[in-house]
C-alpha cells in the first residue's frame, strides 16, 4: 500500500476531529434584567450587547392566577432598556418578571415587529445561530430569556 493514500486518511481525520472539536459556532448575547416596585408600577431595565432598536419581548404575571398577566415590547437603546408597567387593578403580592430576545417579538397582545435587518443577519431569522447558557428553545426558534419575580404593594 502507498503511503500517500494513507497520509491523506490521517490528515483528513484530524481535521475532521479538530473542525468538531472546536464546538458550534455562533453569537451569544449579553441580558440583563432587574425588576423593582414602587407601589403598583414595576419597573423592567437591564442592559444588552444588541444593537439599537432591538426588541425584548417582557411578561408580567401573578403566579397561579393567570387572569393576572401583562406584556408588551421594549426597545433596546445604547445598550439599554427600561419600561415601566402600571399593575393598577393587581392586589399586592409578588409578581413574575419574564424577558426575552427572539428573533419574532411576536410575544405580546399589541402585536408583533419585526427585528431590524442587522439583527436577523446577526443572529438568523429562528435565532439558530444563537449560542451560550443563557439560550433556550421554544418550537423551532432558539432565544435568551431571564425570569425575576418583585413583590407589588399598595
């Protein structure tokens, strides 16, 4: 047998063991979330790496009550985002503070948007290029979502 032949095979294994050793490619994204309350508005900020006028998708809802439940959409600017949630008919309690970054912000009763052509590019039109511990799945899209709970007064 010729050695060429041989050398080939090896080398062609190699590379086969580096490519998948080197794990999936992909972009992550950095989330953050904080919730506070000031008697029955609640605060949703954090801070992000996505570009400028993405959109999170956010929920706010009473554990075990699901006639109690918000949601709605909040644009990223320089790194940022914030809004603020009137729970005016809400009893105190506490309060489940749920964001997420997906591709279809199509996550909220006031209708959907569409993410800017950047960050479609970015992250893939189902987020499948999406990667990191803070990535989850939900049907065939992959996202980043972070959950907290704050308590409501009076």
């Amino acid at each position: 047998m010729s050695r060429k032949p041989l050398i080939g095979a090896i080398l062609a294994s190699l590379l086969a063991i580096v490519v998948v050793g080197c794990g999936p490619s992909g972009t992550t994204v950095k989330l953050t979330l904080s919730a506070s309350a000031e008697g029955r508005t609640v605060t949703v900020a954090g801070e992000t790496d996505l570009p400028d006028s993405t959109w999170l998708c956010y929920e706010l809802r009473r554990p075990g009550d699901i006639t109690l439940f918000a949601d709605g959409l909040i644009q990223v600017r320089s790194g940022r985002y914030e809004r603020q949630v009137v729970l005016e008919d809400w009893p105190p309690g506490r309060v489940e503070v749920w964001l997420a970054f997906q591709t279809i912000p199509s996550c909220t009763l006031e209708g959907s948007r569409q993410q800017p052509p950047e960050v479609i590019k970015r992250f893939g039109e189902m987020g499948e290029k999406l990667v990191g511990d803070n990535v989850t799945r939900a049907g065939d899209m992959k996202r980043v979502e972070l959950m907290t709970a704050v308590e409501v007064g009076d």
